[in-house]
C-alpha cells in the first residue's frame, strides 16, 4: 500500500487539480475560441484536465474513490453557481466602475455551470464506468486504450450536452460541439503520456512502501 502521508498528498493534489480546473472552466466557457478553424469554449482545456487526474484516480485507487471526488466536484459546482449570482446581484460600491465588464463574465455563468452540472453529473460517471469497464476486459492491461476511449467518449456526451444546454438560441451549437469535441480529443490523446507518468510514479511508491 502507498504510505499513507504520501497517499494523501497524491490523493488531495489531484482532488484540487480535479476540483478547481472544473469550476474554472464554468468561468472560462464564458468565451468562446477559436481553434484552427474550429469554435470551443474557453474552458475546454481546464476542462480536460479533469478527466487526467479522474483516471489517474480511478487506476490508483480504484472506482469508489474516483466517485468520490466526482460527487465533491458536483458540490463545488453548486456552490460556483450560488456565489456567482450572489456576487453579480450584490450592490456594488458607489466608487467601483467595474460593474459591467464583471457583468459581462458572469451574466451567463449560471446557465453555463448549469449546463456544466447537468453534462458533468452524466459524462463523469460515463467516464468512470467505461474506464472500468475497459480495465476488466483488458485484465488492466492497456492503460492507454481505457484513457482515450472512455476519454473520448465522454466528452462527446459531454460536449453535446454541456453546449446544447449552455448556448442554445444565442450560439451556433453545432460548431462549437463539433470544435469542442475535436479539441478534447486531441488533449486526450496528448494527455495519455501524462497519466502514464502519474500512475507509473504512484505504483512504484506503492512498490517501495511494500518492500520497505
């Protein structure tokens, strides 16, 4: 077993990392990029790096653990969207001029995280799930197979969802699914060595902590 001052640590780096580049991302979808040609949100790439330290999660410590951490960044979503609204709504002081531009970045963050929760609840579990899945077909072999097909199948669900629900009727959803959907794929692709390394420093700290 990892020591457990090191199991924590590891654990608690990666829960920050999931939890905070979900909750940036809400705020970063507020524009939309353009990505050689093709339209995303901002986010996209905080976005994407939930679903590196998910399945570093789910490889070390297994599916419990990793929906744990999935229900605590459900949670901090929630609170994202309450703050937002509070901070927008509250009366500013009469010196601060900044009202507008501060208005025009989170005017839309409660649909956005809205959109965020509902495409986040589904495609997160989807993700786990399916990495599981993979891991016991494949006897946990081919880490690299179960990282980018569950991966890559999670965020089409999620970008269709996530997009439909937070630009529908002001946006041209199809492009931006599309554009997202291309995006992530190629940071789940690029990623792939990244969860190689994670896992691989992690088990062999397990290693050293069994023969010690």
């Amino acid at each position: 077993m990892l020591s457990s001052t090191f199991e924590r640590k590891a654990f608690t780096l990666l829960t920050c990392l999931f939890i905070s580049s979900l909750v940036i991302a809400a705020v970063l979808s507020t524009k939309i990029i353009s990505i050689f040609g093709f339209y995303a949100p901002a986010g996209v790439l905080a976005y994407s790096l939930t679903f590196i330290a998910s399945d570093i999660i789910s490889e070390v410590w297994g599916k419990e653990r990793a929906n744990e951490v999935i229900h605590c960044g459900f949670i901090a979503l929630l609170a994202a969207i309450c703050l937002s609204w509070a901070a927008l709504n509250w009366t500013p002081a009469p010196f601060w001029t900044g009202q507008d531009g501060f208005a025009s970045v989170l005017a839309n963050t409660p649909r956005i995280v809205l959109a965020s929760l509902i495409a986040y609840a589904i495609s997160q579990k989807y993700d786990v799930w399916m990495f599981h899945l993979l891991r016991n077909k494949t006897d946990g072999k081919h880490l690299w197979l179960r990282n980018n097909l569950s991966t890559m199948t999670s965020q089409l669900i999620d970008s269709s969802i996530f997009v439909l629900i937070a630009f529908y009727g002001i946006m041209p959803v199809t492009e931006i699914i599309i554009g997202q959907w291309m995006a992530k794929t190629a940071i789940a692709l690029l990623d792939t060595p990244l969860v190689y390394l994670g896992v691989s420093v992690l088990k062999k700290q397990d290693k050293l902590c069994a023969t010690a």
